[in-house]
C-alpha cells in the first residue's frame, strides 16, 4: 500500500482543523482525500482521520461505511458505477448492463483479473436526460450503447 | 415551439460555464445591490413572500414563509445550508443550472443570508456532480475577489462566508435534517422534527435550508418585483418559472425553463416531441421517482402544486419520465422501489424492513409467481409504510406503489392471473 497521504496534505488538514470550529465537519474531505491517494479506504485511513480529528476510530467508521463513493474495500484502477434508476432502466439499462458485465467478464461488485476495472451499480447520477449513463472515476458518460462502452473501455484502459 | 421568458437560463444560449463578467452583463448581483443598498432585512423577506416562490427541492414549502418563520433577529451563530444533493431519480435540473450560471446561487444565497441575517453558508452538493463542483468551486472564487462574498459586501457592511460541501453519494442526504449530520461529520440519518433546523439546525443553530433552483429564483425576483414573477406562472395561483428536466421514453429530453403550470400535455408532446418510437403514451412520474404515477387521462393537467396534488401527484422536482405502452408498470414500480429500499438509511424498521418486502412482493407479482393475496398484501404494507416512517424517503417509496395500486390495479392482476408479466 501507498503511503495514505504525504506530510504536506496531512499538516494541512491539521491546520485546517485547529482553524474551523467544528473540526468533524471535515471528515468526508479527509476520506475523499485518502481515497483518492490508495484508491480506497484502508481501516489504517480510517484511523488516520480519526487521529487527525481528534475522534474515535468508530465515529470516522460509522460515516465511511454510510457513503457509497466511499470504498472500504480494495477496488481496481478505475470504479465504473453504472446506474440502475428508473430513466436509464427505460431507455436500456440492463441491456448495458449485460453487456458491461460480459466486456468486463465480472459481475457487480467485482474487479477484472487485471486489476484495472472495478464494477458497481449506483442510483441515479443526474444524467437522466442522456440515458443510460454511468460513471467513470469522476466522469459521467451518457448515451451509452454497446458500441460506445467498448470505445469508452478502450480509451480508459490506454490511460490506466 | 412556444418561446417563453428566461430566467434562470437566460444565459444559457452562451454555450458555457457563465463568468462573473458575463453573469454582470445580463443584470448580476444587481438584485443583491438592490437588498442591500435599497431594503431592510424584513423587507427583502417579505418580497420573497409576496412573490409565492415554492421551494423547488421536492416538497413545494413557501420560501418567504420558511425565511419570516427564521429567528433572523436572534444574534450569534445562525447557518444557511444550500441542498444540492439533487439525486431523486429522474432530476437533472440543478447540475444543469449550476453547470450553467453558478453565479445565480451564490448571489441567491448572499440575498437570503441578508434577508435572514446569517453569517456562513455551506452549499452542499452531491459526489457525482464534478463539474458542477468546478463550476462552483469557480464562481465562488471569482465572487470573493470582486467582495460578492467575505466582509462588507458591496460596502454594504453586511459580511458572508460561504463554504462547499462536497459529500460522497447517499440520496438520503437530501432530506434536510440528515444533510445537517453528513455536513457536521456525522453519520447522516435523519433527526427527528421537532425541533426544526429553523430552531435547532447544523450545529444546533438555527438554520435554513433552501434548494439550489428556490435560491437561484432569489435575484430574479429582486430584480423584477415580486408581482412580475408570480405573473410568470401560466395559471392564476401558480409563481415563477420552473426547471423541467425531461426523461424517459420521449424523442427529445432536454432540462428546460418553462412557466409553472404548463400542461403535462404540452411538455410531452411539443417540448418532448411526443413518445419515442411513434409508441402511445402509457404513464409519467411527474416529480421525479418519489411522485405518484399519472396516466393519459392525465395530460391536461397543469405542473404546478395543487392541480397535480388534485389528481393523486406531486409537482417533486418536476423531472418528467415518460413511459411508452410498452412499458411494464410492475416492473418500473420495482425499479423504483428497489431504489428506496437500497437508499434507505436503516434508522427507522418500516422503511429499513418495509421496503425491501415490497420489493420481494412486487418481484414475485413481476415473475408471474404472486397472488391476489400478494396484491393485498402490498396494499396493506403501503398502508403500513405510510406516514409511519421517520422521515419521507419511505413516503417517498410508497409513492409510485400508491400510484401502481389506484391506476393500474388490472394490470397487476393480469399478471397474477397470467402467471407471467403481459408486457414483457
């Protein structure tokens, strides 16, 4: 594992949180961060916010496990949420959904052999208008076909 | 197609993420100069009122009555808390808005937070929302530098501090009491009411929460009277002008700005261009996932407040999703259902353990393995489940059920009937 985050973030935190009034209030931004430095949220994350915070471990626990942006399990290189809600379920979201599955060769909640694609459903991403869409990392594809997911797949798996 | 007057997309036709030069171009922040230069506190309040803007987040409570309900005179710590948690399925508008002209909010909010005499805001805005958040994250940098927010605004001498929230995926966090947990840091189930935010809100403070289009309405009606803007509805006790944002299966789903009131009819058929595939028109959510189904018979209704309350609905968010005769009611209510049941918090029993058996009901029903015993059944836990939970997401739920139960009993019939689903 990565180191979870690097000096200078940690002593910024640090003063942030001797700066706001409610320190706790920053919690989120703290696991967002380490997310984004490991990929997920590892239980020595979890207690890194909560030493930094001055909480106890179980209070950072109970809301990383609250959020499902929140990854408290190893995932792969890039997360592809694919929403299941009811505009992309109109306009053929379980056939995208069949289709992703079989490209991947993974079902929901699992991580390709090589460790570059993760798969998980995820309500609606307000992309509703452009049904079915799904997310990639922190970007919203809409309009998929079988034809545009293979082509957005190949893309991302040139930049991982 | 009928062209009507544009507020909060006035700016939309510049193609791109609208700059504080442009948004001052159009007429920005001269309804904050007007409030702060030209009106009391109580005064900004009461236009607001008089104005009959409707909370645009889903439950439609007047916004002027919510900010003179505020304990505004009251010193020390008081919140405003912006809920861009917009993840009710089938609502779009607000990332289109915020995407758009941030600086509507910011201005809405500075205007608000005077009205009410609140010194820090925190806009709240869901996970997947990323170029919103840049939007935003922008604007707010832009509106400090030019002294739209911080101290003395506008040499007004009225100060404002204002803070994003970015959170990390949860429909349940646009309830406003569990936004208020996830913004302190706490797990974000809902609180129990009362006491509401207005008394005892983020940090025990009183606080106000607003939705992000009800507070992007604000400098509008600043700007152009209160009696100008209720005027803008196309019935009589409408107010304002509307984000619709359209779905399903239409030819064309755009998120548009259309007078409050508009037919459904209208919105369908010249807005969507009609059902998709030459296909009938089956059903449509009118207000997002958590809103009653309507049927045919329906289309002449007017997207406003009472009229869809009159027919068994909810104006919601007023994201519209259609569905063509092709459509499964069974099936899309268990979509929906298993949606809630998935979002549920877990607090409270009737919707942690209530909606999943609805679920399990209306799957079984779906694969053609339910009875007419099931049907009742359902029923009976949509009676169970109503108004018996902690907070609305489990009224919410029940909703589409509602809808699925009153206008398309025989279909749900047919399938126990058939043994099978009829339209699969």
């Amino acid at each position: 594992m990565s180191q979870l985050l690097d000096n200078e973030t940690i002593a910024a935190f640090k003063a942030k949180t001797a700066a706001v009034a409610h320190p706790r209030e920053l919690v989120i931004d703290l696991l967002r961060a380490i997310q984004e430095q490991v990929g997920w949220v590892p239980d020595e994350g979890v207690e890194l916010a909560a030493e930094i915070l001055g909480l106890p471990v179980i209070e950072v626990e109970e809301v990383a496990t609250f959020y499902d942006k929140i990854y408290r399990q190893p995932v792969g290189r890039q997360v592809i949420h694919l929403c299941d809600s009811i505009c992309c379920w109109s306009r053929g979201g379980e056939e995208v959904a069949r289709h992703l599955r079989q490209k991947l060769g993974v079902g929901f909640g699992e991580t390709t052999a090589d460790g570059a694609f993760t798969l998980l459903p995820t309500c609606c991403l307000g992309a509703c208008g452009e049904a079915p869409a799904m997310m990639i990392g922190r970007e919203t594809y809409g309009e998929l076909t079988e034809a545009r997911i293979d082509e957005i797949l190949e893309q991302k798996r040139k930049t991982i | 197609m009928t062209a009507y007057p544009q507020l909060l997309f006035k700016n939309r036709h510049l193609g791109a993420t609208v700059s504080l030069d442009d948004y001052r171009k159009s007429g920005g922040y001269e309804g904050l100069a007007k409030a702060l230069r030209e009106l009391s506190p109580a005064e900004v309040r009461e236009t607001v009122k008089a104005s009959g803007l409707r909370g645009r987040g889903g439950a439609g409570f007047p916004t002027g009555t919510k900010w003179t309900f505020f304990p505004s005179d009251q010193p020390g710590e008081k919140y405003l808390v912006c809920n861009g948690d917009e993840m009710e399925p089938g609502t779009y508008k607000d990332r289109v808005l915020l995407e758009t002209d941030p600086h509507q909010l910011i201005e809405g909010m500075v205007i608000a937070a005077y009205a009410m005499q609140i010194p820090v805001g925190y806009i709240f805005i869901r996970y997947a929302y990323a170029r919103a958040t840049a939007a935003l994250e922008r604007a707010l940098a832009e509106a400090k530098a030019a002294g739209l927010l911080g101290a003395n605004i506008l040499d007004s001498g009225f100060a404002f501090e204002l803070h994003l929230h970015g959170s990390a995926g949860r429909y349940i966090c646009g309830e406003e009491t569990a936004l208020l947990n996830g913004l302190e840091g706490k797990r974000p189930n809902p609180r129990s009411k009362p006491p509401f935010p207005a008394v005892r809100g983020l940090f025990g403070k009183p606080t106000t929460v607003n939705n992000v289009e009800t507070l992007a309405s604000v400098p509008h009606i600043l700007t152009g009277g209160a009696d100008w803007f209720k005027g803008l509805a196309a019935t009589e006790e409408g107010s304002g002008t509307k984000l619709f944002g359209l779905s399903g299966h239409l030819k064309k789903t755009p998120c548009l700005e259309l007078p409050i009131g508009v037919s459904l009819r209208e919105v369908v058929e010249e807005h969507g261009g009609g059902v998709w595939k030459g296909r009938r028109f089956k059903a449509c959510l009118p207000g997002g996932a958590s809103t009653p189904y309507l049927r045919a018979e329906h289309l002449d209704t007017s997207l406003d407040f009472g009229p869809l309350e009159q027919v068994g609905s909810r104006l919601g968010t007023a994201g519209v999703t259609v569905f063509d005769e092709t459509t499964c009611m069974v099936a899309a209510t268990l979509n929906l259902s298993r949606f809630f049941a998935r979002e549920s918090c877990g607090w409270c029993t009737p919707c942690r353990d209530g909606l999943p058996y609805v679920c399990w009901l209306l799957e079984k029903i779906e694969a053609g393995q339910g009875t007419l015993d099931d049907i009742d059944n359902l029923r009976g836990q949509k009676h169970n489940i109503d108004g018996r939970s902690f907070c609305a997401l489990a009224m919410g739920a029940m909703g589409p059920v509602d809808g699925l139960l009153r206008l398309f009993e025989e279909e749900l019939i047919d399938h126990v009937k058939r043994g099978k689903c009829p339209v699969r």
